[in-house]
C-alpha cells in the first residue's frame, strides 16, 4: 500500500463516497457491499480489490469524523497554550466530537482495525489530499499514533517535561486514569444511548480535573 496507483486511490475514493453517502442518507444498515458498489458505479466483487473486507471499507468512511475533530483543534488550539492547558482542552474537542457520534469513535480507537488508524489516515489524505492538515508539532506527534494510550501520552508528557506531574510513573498512572475513563464513559454513553453531548462531556472535564490533581507536582 506503499506505493499506490493514481487509478488505485481514485477507486477507493469512488467507494469510499458512495459507502458514506449512503450511511448519511440512509443509515449504515443499508450500506451494504451491493448497495456501495451500485451506487459507485461497479460490482461488488470489484470493491474486495481495494479493501480487505466491509468492515474496512466502512472503517475509511469513519475518519470523516476524525478529520472533524482534527479541524477543530487546529483551529481552537493555539501554539501558545500551557502544556496543562493544552491536555485539558484537546481531550474537551476530544470528548465533544466522541459523544456526538459516539458509535464511529469506539471503532476508529478500540475496533478490530483501530490498531491500523494511523496507516489508515496517511491513506486517506492519499485519497483526498485536500483534507486539513498541521504544523502544530506537538498535535502531530499526538494524531501520529496509532494506539489511543500512546496518543494522549504525548501530551501528557508534555506536561511532565514542563513540570506539571512529578515523575514517569504518575504520568503515566494519569495518562491510564484518563483513557479509562473515556473507555467507560463512551460505553455508558452507547449503552444507555444518550443523545447529552453536554452532559458526558462536563461529566469527563469534573473526572479529568480530579485525575490531574491526584499528579500534579
């Protein structure tokens, strides 16, 4: 997937397309393969060239969403903001974005193709290099992980490297702290299928403030 043909990413984008306006106008249980590929103008067995199966088609469509998220930090996270500051507010965007479609960030950070999230997005801006991108360093090395715990450790230990937490082991007790409790939020969140996207955030940004405290130096 290194080297990928013009034709190649133009196929996917065909398919791509079609799968996510069909989740948009009617719903992800009509997406299906022969109802993509229709829509896409080819055979089903045509798509099975490009993805490894559904579930990694529709995976690509849900980066949309990520690219939402990324936009948003872009453009409401400043070069000059606090390492402290900076952790708190991303994971805000972060939380805000999740419970607004809480289903598709489940799959893009636990699902069985999230551990390819990373190789997936470069693949993306491939098929549509339009999509926003960054000079913010630090955003970059965030959003260039694959595994959601190393992800958030990036700016956790920008606060560590700056003085805000005492050592490497309570930084990393935070960064845990912090990622669990979005795990268990999210599954509340889904479960109980709330629609407060407020609510579950202040939710998160009380519990986050609490975990911060416990490591602060």
């Amino acid at each position: 997937m290194n080297s990928l043909s013009i034709k190649r990413l133009r196929m996917m984008a065909y398919f791509i397309t079609a799968a996510d306006q069909i989740i948009q106008e009617e719903g992800i249980e009509k997406a299906t393969i022969r109802n993509i590929a229709k829509k896409a103008g080819y055979n089903g067995a045509t798509i099975y060239n490009y993805f490894n199966d559904w579930e990694h088609l529709i995976f690509f469509t849900k980066i949309s969403n990520l690219e939402v998220y990324k936009t948003r930090l872009y453009k409401e996270i400043p070069d000059d903001l606090s390492p402290l500051d900076e952790l708190k507010n991303v994971f805000r965007i972060f939380v805000e974005e999740t419970f607004k479609n809480p289903n598709d960030f489940y799959d893009l950070f636990f699902s069985r193709y999230s551990l390819q999230l990373n190789e997936t997005v470069t693949l993306y801006h491939k098929i549509f290099p339009d999509r926003l991108k960054t000079e913010n360093k630090r955003l970059i090395a965030m959003l260039s992980e694959n595994d959601i715990y190393k992800r958030n450790m990036a700016l956790v230990d920008n606060c560590l490297e700056n003085g805000y937490f005492s050592d490497q082991e309570t930084a990393e007790k935070i960064n845990d702290l912090m990622i669990l409790t979005y795990s268990g939020l999210l599954n509340r969140y889904r479960e109980t299928e709330s629609k407060d996207v407020q609510l579950y955030t202040n939710k998160f940004m009380e519990y986050l403030d609490m975990i911060i405290k416990l490591g602060l130096s």
